[in-house]
C-alpha cells in the first residue's frame, strides 16, 4: 500500500474532521469557440485520466491508516456530462461547489462537465479536489486534454511520452528524500530545527481588524474582490526588484506586510505563501497535489526604510527556500502551535504570486480562454493573490489581483479598502523606497479627510451661560417646584438656590473668587449638593473630597489642591488644613449664612470675572507615581456638556412624560461622573440623591426606584447587571439608563437593547474631558461608545498622529470644548497628556486618552481598550502602579504588580525582600493609603516576577491566584456559620471557608458585599445593613451579629388596587 504523501494527509484529515465541503476544491472553466467535436473531447478527458493516475486515486483506509489506491482505467472510466444550460455563470458555480467525500473508494474526487451554451460555444467545467492536484497541475492537464482531443477529432488514439514518474513515485521519494526526523542528519531533521527557529516566538494569530468576532469555528464561507496594478506601476515594482538583487514576489510581500502593519498587525508578520513544491524537473508536466505552503516573517522593528525591509525581506526568504523541502504539515505537527478550529495554525494571511506556466492553444482549431471558478469559500483569513500580465513584447501590463476573504471575519468593504491601501502602499514604495515605512501613507486624501469629519461633533453656538446662570435662572423660573431629596429631606428650586446662594457669597466674602481651589468634604446630604452649586456659583473651583477614603489621601488630597476654604461639619474639622472653614449645620455657620442675601449672585461681586475657560471644578484620579493627580475641568466643558444633555437626554423623555424626571444620583459626588445627574438640575428636574445605605444595597436600590418612581439612573455597566438582576428593569423601572466609568459587555448590550420599556446611553468620556465627550445609544447588535458629543472632536490616530484607516485600531484623542486645563500643578505631565491638536486652530489642545479605539463602518467609536496599565475597576480608573507603589513600601516587599483579573478583581504579585510578608498587615498599611476600591483582593507572593524577553512583566506567566487560598484557622460550628461559609464560598469563588476568614482579604469588594446581603436575607432570613459587613467582615463576627439582627423585610411584589385601598 502507497501511503498518502504529507500534503494529502492534512487534505484527507481536514476532510475527515470536518466532513466533505467544498473548502479544497480547485475549479475551471474553459471557455471553447468554434466547432466543437464532443464525443472527441469525451474520449480526451478519459485519456488524460488514464495518463495521469492521480486522476484516477482514491484514499481507502486500513487500519485506521489512507493510502492511496489507483484505480484501473476501466473502473476510473469519466462519463463526460454534458449540459445545455442559459446561464453558464449560475451552472458553472453551482458545479464548482460539488462536494467529494474522501474517504469514498469510487469515484475519484474529480468532475467534468461540457456545458453547452451555443452551437459554436462550450464550457468546460473541472472540478476537484486539491488533493488530485493543485494550481501548477492545471497547465499540463489542459495541454495533454488539448492533444488528446487533437488526436481523438482525427479518429486516433494520442501518441504522447509516457510520465518518467506518477504521483505515488513521488509521494515513496519524499518520504526517502526528507528521512526520519529523529535522524539527526536527516534532511528533515534539519530542515525543521531551522523553522523551529525561524518561527520561534512568531504571534500565533495575527491582530488584524475584524468586522466581527472570530467564531469558534471557522466555516470557511468566502467572497473575493477583485483588483487591479496598472502597467506603470507593474514595471516600477519591476525595476525596484531588479535595482535591489530581489525578485517581484519579494517586493509584493515587503508591501504587504507594510500593510498590514499599518492596519494594526504590529511589527512580527507572519505571512503564508505556497511554493510549486515540484523541485525536481521529473514533476513539471505531471498532475499532482506537490505545493507546499512556507511561512515567511517579517520583521519591521526599528522603523526600516522600504529599501532596507526589502533587504530583510530577500535573506528570510533566501533561507526559506533553501528549508522549503520540509512540508507545511509537518512543520505544524513538530512546532505543535495551539491549534484551534477558528484559524489556520501559524499564519492566517497568504500571498500567492501567480507564476505558472500557462496552456496557451490548448485546444487546436478552438479559440481556448480560461476562466476561473470561484468556490465562495476561504481556508485562511486574507488571502492575496497577483497574477503578472505581460504585452506582446514582454514588457510589464499590469497585475491581476483578487483578494479571498472569510465572511466570518470581514466585510466587503473592509476588504474594499485593504486593496486600495496594498496598491496606494505599492505606489508609495516606488516613489520612494528610502523613506522609513512608517511614513508611506496607507490612505486616500479624501479618506483622511472623511476620517476627520467623522470625529467632530455637531456644531453649536457656544452656551453663552455657565451653570451658575443657568442655575438661577432654573431657581427663579419655578422656585416651588421641588429641586432635591436626600431620605427625608427636601429642598425646592427656591429653598436650594438661597442656601446655595448664601453659601457662594460667604465664600466671596472670605476671599474666594474664580480659580481659587474650595474643597468640599461632607458626608452624602443634600448640604454636599449645596456646597457644590454653592463654590461653582462664587466662581471658584470646586474640590470634592470623599469622607469614606483613608485620612492619609485625604491629607494628600488637600495639601495637594491647597484650598482657600474647606467645607465641611465639626465633625469632620480636624481633617482640615489650617484655612478657613464653613462648618455647615454648625449654629455659628448658620447664624452667619442667615445673615447674607439669597438672591442669585451677581458677576459684580465675584472677586474676579468668570471666564468660560477659568476651572469649575478638581477631580483627583489615580496617578502611576503612587499619588493621585487633580484635573482641572473649565467651566465652558461643564456648560457644554450641560446643553447636550438637556437636548439629548433629559429633554425627550420629559417631553414625552409631560413633566419633569425625577433623576438617581447613585454615584459618589467625589467621582466626576455624579456631574451627569447633578446638571439635570439645570434643566427642573428633581434630584434624589440616594443614601449610602440605598446605593450601596441593590435591594434597596431597586426599591426606592420603584418607590419612588425615578426616571432616569446613572450606574456603571458592573452595578447595572446586578441591579438588572434584581429587577431594576421592567415596570416601574427607570424609563432612561445611564451606563458610564467602564467597558460595556456584550451581554449587557443586549438585554438592555431588547428591552423596549428602557432608553439606553453609554457614555464614554475620561475626567480629562469633562465626564462624557462620546456618547451612544444602546442600540445595534455589539457595544460601541458612540459619537462625539456637540463640540467636541474625537481622532483615532496612529504613533505619528494620523488618522489610521476606517476600521483599525488606533490611540483615541480628544479634542474641543470639553478638553479639561490640565493637571492641578503638574504642567509636565499635562504638557505629554494634552498636545497641541494639528487638526484644530491654532492654539487649541487634544487630549491623549490612553485608550484604543477604532471607527466602525456605520461612522461610530468602538472600544477597544487600554493602550497602558491603567484600568477601570467597578467603574473607578486606577493605575496599578499607585497600588504597587504603596505596597513596595513594606521592607518586607522587593517588588509588586498589580493587575486586574477576571475583569473586576484587583490582584498584587509581591516579591519577597528577606522575609515573608504579613498579608493582612500589608492590606491594614493599603488601606490607610488608598480607597477600597483600590485595595486588591488577593496578595500572591513569588520568588520572582516573570519578565517577557524584552524584559517587561510577563502578565500571562503570572500565577492564577485563585488556588492559593487555605483557610484561616477553625471550620463552621453551628449551621447559620455553614450556611455563612457557603454563601462566602460561593460569592468569592474560594473554597473551603474557615469562619475566621476575611471577606475582603478573600477579595471581596463592595459590590460583592451587596450580594452577600442579599444572600443573607434570602437564606437566613435576617436584615443586615452593608456597613454590617464591613465591621464584622468574618464568618464568625457576621454569624454573631445576626443574632441580634431584625427579620428580613418582605420581599418587593407587585400590589393590587385593593391591597393598596
């Protein structure tokens, strides 16, 4: 028995894996003019099948092993189909997808039919699988059908040489040719230590732009386009191959991983290429499947002239050549990539130069044209194929080229514009083959300017308002009306603006005007919303300081924005710098406050005049040095922001409702996203502003939503889930949701998009842009942030600062009204954050966002992520390097990363320095420094960290820590601690619980504790506030606290009239 050769076994295998499709099939047509004798042309066909046994192969299997079995010219025997058809083009399709099963022991896998389409005009149509043949086949197949129809027309047999070899001659000398790979001076053995090193370290899939998620398994449905290189262009490329020693095969490959470099595949290209395979000159007329496939990597580090990556280019692929006898397969098998069933191991873009020879007068006394076939199908992602043409005398006519694409992964379109950048690349090069290549442009000048365009928000006259105007005018328009709830306090638009007022002229009073920093550190009350409107109506610049965060960041904070004025309570008084202080709720406060007017502020008696660019307002955000950073956000942003949210968002469900919305602030007032719900004021709406001891409990959440029948809700996509969970949506829920401060997941999306009760946005905007620059409804079937808002202007650019092509990732800028002044005292750090905008008049500033972006086909933003370590956490941005930076400071502590795992959990990786560390003392030492929701969730400590080869942290080689927990001390005693120990289990993912584990050094998090209430409520029946948990955090302390605790409350269900009567 012949076994298969290696390219057959991998055909026969994915044949077998898959089932019989229509992935490997190889199809052509050739179109005949003139008299056509048909039975001579059927006699032909048979005798070509009896000259090339290939032909006539077939792949029976035994003991579980093909071989190849080739049939006598009796059983092989081909009964040419002849059909009459009106449209050749359907049939020839119809049969170019004929299906072969191979593992079939008749018939070959090879078809032909004769459509008729004229008297004096026929098709014929081949069709068959690869593995009878490949594309060089098709020159001798057609010259030795055109002999023998020569001969059969003039009533004689051909009269032909017979084939020094046949394929099965072929497949026992590859096999004695190449040796055994555990031959140490086999060539097989050689030639695969050298690919074992050529590839070494090559990306596994290579990051090109998708129109759509790779599906697990890939169906290999494709379509091609088609394109054209003109003549001119054909014979500069020519000329470029010829002045640098290289061929046109070298040139076309160094272009196109240019390319594809530039449409975001990085600096390592892997791309695939078929050789003819036929290394011997025996093979060159004979029907077989020879071709093997070689990986040629580019390497474009260091940012090469066109002339020297050609050079790079040309000595790879010299090497290649000279290791070319090792086929793909094996290749494959001894690298052992990971495999997967949605891409092709090792590369997934292939480049084909057509160099074949071709059958020319294949059929005496016809006019012979060949047409290819296609199969509507893909075996890789991208696959380029350039066919040279040349005029009568030789010379250059131009490149035939087509593009084959997976329908699973790209749109026409997408595939559209990759060839017009492949033929703009090309153009480039020529022009100037000395010009490094991240500067040859892949885009049109009207796509850069369409890029452009696509980035500016809708233009508006500037708001010739800011808020303190707005405000008083909303104030004095309906003063009755009610403006704020915080649990049982109320407060009208009238009542709100003369405190805010008082407040403001107070401030004034103590010297306070605009650009002067107040901060304001209160506890959640409708004072804390005061205090706000109150330092933004005196001009000044309002510093938000959250009484929950450690009292050493609070003392950072501060020191670090040094206000002229503090407000807060007595309480809270020793926090405070030595400066001023407005001690609300205090009787000398009060007294004094009465004593002013409550009428809206004029801009006469600020201390200065307001500016439109002066700051409103100094958010701190983690900061990579180990302190956090202020931005300083302008008045004109928040007015900006203020208009399109009452022409967006606020406005047509409250027109539609006839009156105004009663508006959820959830989010903590030192996080600047709390400004959405707070500018609603501004346009009449009711502001609740929801208690710790509600926001924090998603029962009770839901509940006073339903209670009290708020519109509109502001909550991050993580806290969204589990609200949504619990009921949020549906009837009585909130008409309008606001999801923003983090990545919105798919499945989110989606049940959100499929609820028609809810109008949906995601808002999408850094600190630095005043809270929301990018906005989208939740609509269409994958999340993206949406369009700039009125405004502002948003810029997907590459390293150099220019548009990268529609559809590619690149760095997400901002750019317009909403860009923030800067750092508070940080001007070098503002100055490498916020550039100079080429794209704006002069003078004007774009921010540099860190995130990565890419513009959709339907002209949206789609997130793709962070460009650095900074990541967002339960809707908080956090730079890991301010948590590490603390950590490092225990002497027990050499090193420590901080990453995010599973999306939402912090976890440090800390390297010993002479001993062990207390983990439960470095988390004491955390949290005096950073907030909760900086403080990680599991310590895992190592010898050393994992460096990647370029020496930076290798987080894939980072331990999984979610095996590293045992539990602390004694196991459950009664069965409410067993119940307990569950509920912690089940929540944090870790098993087994001890009752004296910590749920937070376990990693919980706040929002977790919000689940393990409710947990408790439905399991133990008991009633727990949040706070509960923080104080008693383990099983032991929570399982004594529930002895004193009250029933659980009943559970929410819909009442009817007569129960409400």
């Amino acid at each position: 028995m012949i076994p298969l050769s290696f390219a057959q076994r991998r055909l026969w295998f994915l044949n077998k894996l898959e089932g019989p499709n229509t992935t490997y099939n190889m199809a052509g047509a050739l179109r005949l003019r003139g008299p056509l004798d048909r039975q001579a042309m059927a006699d032909a066909v048979n005798d070509v099948i009896q000259r090339h046994e290939s032909l006539r192969t077939v792949f029976p299997v035994s003991a579980g092993e093909p071989y190849q079995q080739v049939l006598d010219v009796g059983d092989a025997r081909l009964d040419l189909e002849i059909a009459e058809t009106g449209d050749v083009t359907a049939a020839l399709r119809r049969a170019a997808n004929r299906v072969f099963d191979l593992t079939a022991t008749s018939p070959p896998p090879i078809h032909m039919t004769l459509f008729v389409v004229g008297p004096d005009e026929h098709v014929l149509m081949i069709v068959g699988h690869h593995i009878v043949g490949d594309g060089w086949s098709t020159a001798p197949l057609l010259r030795d059908i055109g002999r023998a129809y020569q001969a059969r027309s003039q009533g004689r047999v051909p009269d032909w040489e017979p084939l020094p070899v046949q394929y099965v001659d072929y497949t026992l000398w590859q096999a004695e040719l190449l040796g055994r790979a555990d031959d140490p001076g086999s060539v097989l053995a050689g030639q695969l230590s050298f690919w074992a090193k050529e590839l070494a370290g090559a990306p596994e899939c290579l990051a090109l732009p998708t129109d759509r998620p790779r599906p697990s398994s890939a169906t290999y449905r494709g379509d091609v386009v088609p394109f054209t290189v003109d003549a001119d262009l054909h014979a500069r490329l020519a000329e470029v191959a010829r002045a640098n020693g290289a061929t046109l095969f070298m040139v076309l490959h160094a272009a196109l991983a240019v390319l594809l470099s530039r449409w975001g595949a990085g600096e390592d290209i892997p791309v695939g290429s078929p050789l003819a395979g036929r290394t011997d000159e025996a093979l060159d007329d004979l029907v077989g499947f020879f071709i093997n496939t070689v990986v040629l990597r580019t390497d474009l580090t260091g940012d090469p002239t066109f002339r020297e990556l050609l050079g790079r280019v040309r000595e790879r692929a010299l090497a290649v050549l000279e290791n070319q006898d090792v086929p793909f397969e094996l290749v494959v098998e001894h690298l052992n990539p990971e495999r997967s069933p949605a891409r092709n191991p090792l590369f997934q873009t292939m480049l084909t130069l057509q160099n074949a020879p071709r059958a020319v007068d294949v059929v005496p006394g016809l006019s012979a044209e060949m047409e290819a076939v296609r199969t509507s199908t893909a075996k890789v992602d991208l696959s380029f194929t350039l066919s040279e043409c040349f005029g009568p005398d030789g010379s250059p006519a131009g490149l035939t080229s087509d593009i084959e694409y997976a329908l699973d992964l790209f749109d026409r379109e997408s595939v559209e514009a990759l060839a017009a950048g492949l033929v703009r690349v090309l153009e480039g090069v020529v022009a100037a083959p000395d010009v490094p290549v991240s500067q040859v442009d892949v885009l049109a000048p009207g796509e850069r300017q369409a890029l452009l365009a696509l980035g500016v928000g809708e233009s508006v006259d500037l708001v010739p308002e800011l808020v303190p105007e707005l405000f008083a005018a909303r104030a004095t328009a309906e003063p009755d009306s009610t403006a704020l709830v915080c649990g049982d306090a109320v407060m009208s638009f009238g009542e709100l603006s003369c405190r805010v007022n008082r407040v403001a002229r107070w401030l004034v009073a103590a010297g306070v005007g605009p650009g002067d920093p107040v901060a304001v550190l209160l506890p959640r009350s409708v004072d804390s919303v005061v205090a706000l409107l109150g330092v933004v109506a005196a001009g000044a610049v309002y510093v938000p300081v959250d009484v929950s965060y450690p009292a050493k960041r609070v003392r950072y904070m501060l020191a670090d924005s040094a206000p002229r004025v503090v407000i807060t309570t007595a309480e809270l008084a020793e926090t405070a710098p030595d400066v001023p202080l407005l001690l609300l709720g205090s009787a000398q406060a009060e007294t004094e406050l009465a004593r002013l007017a409550d009428a809206p502020i004029d801009a006469a008696e600020r201390i200065r005049v307001l500016e439109p660019g002066d700051a409103a307002y100094l958010i701190y955000t983690s900061g990579s040095t180990g302190r956090p950073k202020g931005v300083a956000v302008t008045h004109r942003g928040l007015a900006n922001l203020a208009a399109f949210e009452h022409r967006e968002v606020t406005g047509p469900p409250s027109r539609r409702a006839g009156r105004r919305l009663r508006v959820g602030l959830v989010a903590a007032l030192s996080f600047d996203g709390s400004w959405d719900m707070v500018l609603s004021l501004l346009s009449g709406h009711e502001l609740h502003v929801l208690e710790d001891e509600v926001r924090r409990d998603m029962q009770a959440l839901v509940g006073y939503v339903r209670e009290r029948e708020v519109d509109l809700l502001e909550v991050t996509p993580s806290y969204a889930e589990q609200l949504i969970a619990q009921g949020l949506l549906g009837p009585g829920g909130p008409s309008t949701l606001i999801l923003g401060g983090e990545a919105v997941g798919p499945g989110l999306w989606e049940r959100i998009r499929r609820d028609e009760r809810v109008t949906a946005w995601n808002f999408y905007g850094p600190t630095e842009c005043t809270v929301d620059s990018v906005v989208a409804r939740v609509s269409g079937d994958r999340p993206v942030i949406g369009r700039p808002v009125p405004g502002t202007r948003a810029y997907v650019l590459d390293e150099r600062l220019r548009p990268v092509p529609m559809g590619v990732p690149g760095a997400l800028f901002l750019g317009g009204t909403q860009v923030a002044q800067g750092y508070w005292r940080r001007p070098c750090l503002t100055a490498e954050r916020f550039v100079a905008d080429p794209f704006g008049t002069e003078g004007e500033r774009m921010y540099r966002t860190g995130d990565v972006a890419r513009w959709t086909r339907d002209g949206v933003l789609e997130f793709l992520g962070r460009a650095d370590d900074q990541v967002k956490v339960r809707g908080f941005r956090i730079e890991p390097g301010e948590i590490a930076a603390v950590l490092a400071e225990s002497p027990l502590v050499g090193q420590a990363a901080v990453v995010v795992a599973d999306d939402d959990r912090l976890v440090a990786y800390l390297v010993r320095a002479g001993g062990t560390p207390d983990i439960g003392e470095l988390r004491r030492h955390a949290m005096t420094k950073l907030p909760d929701y900086m403080i990680p969730s599991a310590f895992v400590v190592l010898d050393a960290l994992p460096l990647s080869p370029n020496g930076k942290l290798d987080r894939s080689a980072l331990p999984d820590p979610s095996g590293s927990h045992t539990p602390a001390g004694r196991g459950p005693r009664t069965s409410k601690e067993e119940t307990l120990c569950r509920l912690f289990a089940q929540l944090l993912g870790r098993e087994p619980i001890g009752i004296d584990d910590n749920f937070f050094a376990l990693g919980g998090h706040s929002m977790l504790v919000t689940r393990l209430v409710n947990e408790i409520r439905s399991e133990l029946g008991a009633e727990i506030s949040v706070r509960t948990v923080f104080q008693a955090p383990t099983v032991a302390d929570l399982s004594a606290e529930l002895a004193t605790a009250r029933s659980a409350r009943p559970a929410l269900r819909l009442m009817t009239d007569a129960a409400m009567t």
